[in-house]
C-alpha cells in the first residue's frame, strides 16, 4: 500500500473500523498508516451508528438548551436523562453550565 493509497481511502471513508477493512488491516495499523500519511481517519458521528436509539434531535436539544429550564427538567420533558441531555449538548458544541446557557439566551435574543 502506497502513501497515495492510504490518502485515498482514508478520504473515502468515515471511520476506522470501515478504513481499516478497505486496506485490510487491523485498526491499528490504520491508524498508524494514516498518522504516517498525514492524514486523520474521520471519525463516525454517534447518532449515526445507532439512529434508532436517538431520543432526541439536533434541534430538539438546542431548544432545550436555549429554553429557560434547568436542564433536569429540560430532560425531563424530552424523555432522557439529564446526562443523556449534557452529552448530546456538548457533542453539538452548546455550553451545559449555567452561566453558559445565560449567555447563549443573551446572545440569542
């Protein structure tokens, strides 16, 4: 497998279990070929490896977010745990803290 290769494959691909079948090796040494090919290996969003299990959507959770709840009752209201909620915040890049979400209502408004 050559540089050009491995550039190629890891660009097509998203993830490294998927990568790392193209080239037909173990994750590892994708991981290696890749890191030695400069390049990075994308990884799989988590609400696409099981969207049948998402609650919950994107936009759901930044109306949760942006409400003036707390976010246990936020949660509540949308059938998750609060550290379900706190997560899928933070994967979407929206503060969980509450001063942070203050700000993010100040910002919006």
């Amino acid at each position: 497998m050559t540089v050009p290769d491995v550039r190629r494959v890891v660009a097509a691909t998203v993830g490294v279990g998927a990568v790392a079948r193209r080239l037909g090796v173990s994750e590892y040494t994708a991981h290696r070929w890749a890191r030695l090919a400069g390049v990075a290996i994308r990884t799989v969003p988590p609400t696409a490896r099981l969207p049948e299990r998402q609650r919950m959507t994107d936009a759901a959770v930044a109306a949760a977010i942006n409400g003036p709840l707390s976010l246990r009752a936020a949660a509540a209201a949308l059938g998750v745990t609060p550290p379900a909620l706190q997560s899928r915040a933070r994967y979407l890049g929206l503060p969980t803290d509450p001063a942070g979400r203050a700000a993010l209502r100040g910002a919006c408004a």
